[in-house]
C-alpha cells in the first residue's frame, strides 16, 4: 500500500492534458481517498496501473543551437 497526498495528485492533473480523466482514475482505483485528511491510499497493483496509463511518453528532443538538448 502506498499513501500520496491528494493535493499533489491535483497538482499533477492540472499538469496533464486529460487531467480531469486523471484524477476520476486515481478515485476509482484508490483503497481510500479522504480529502479531509488530504490522503488517498492505493495498492501496488493500483499504482502500477496508474503509472502504465499516465507516466508521459517521453519524445526524443533533437538539440537546437540555443537549447542544448535540455
């Protein structure tokens, strides 16, 4: 079981294009989610799922002259 901060899962919904999606998938596959305490527990399994669907697709940055590749 892993315990995340419910702010911090808003933050990152406000990060994501779909965020609103996010946080209805966060809810279904929590264990708990207590706003009041400002705490949402998941399972392993959860978490995996969670990072399988909305980890970012890393794309491949082609350095230009002014970025460095950064």
């Amino acid at each position: 079981m892993k315990t995340y901060r419910i702010t911090a899962i808003k933050r990152k919904a406000e990060r994501i294009k779909e965020g609103h999606l996010y946080i209805e998938d966060c809810i279904a596959l929590a264990s708990e989610w207590n706003e009041a305490e400002d705490k949402a527990t998941f399972t392993d399994e959860a978490v995996s799922e969670i990072k399988g669907t909305w980890e970012p697709r890393r794309k491949r940055h082609k350095p230009c002259k002014n970025c460095g590749g950064l």
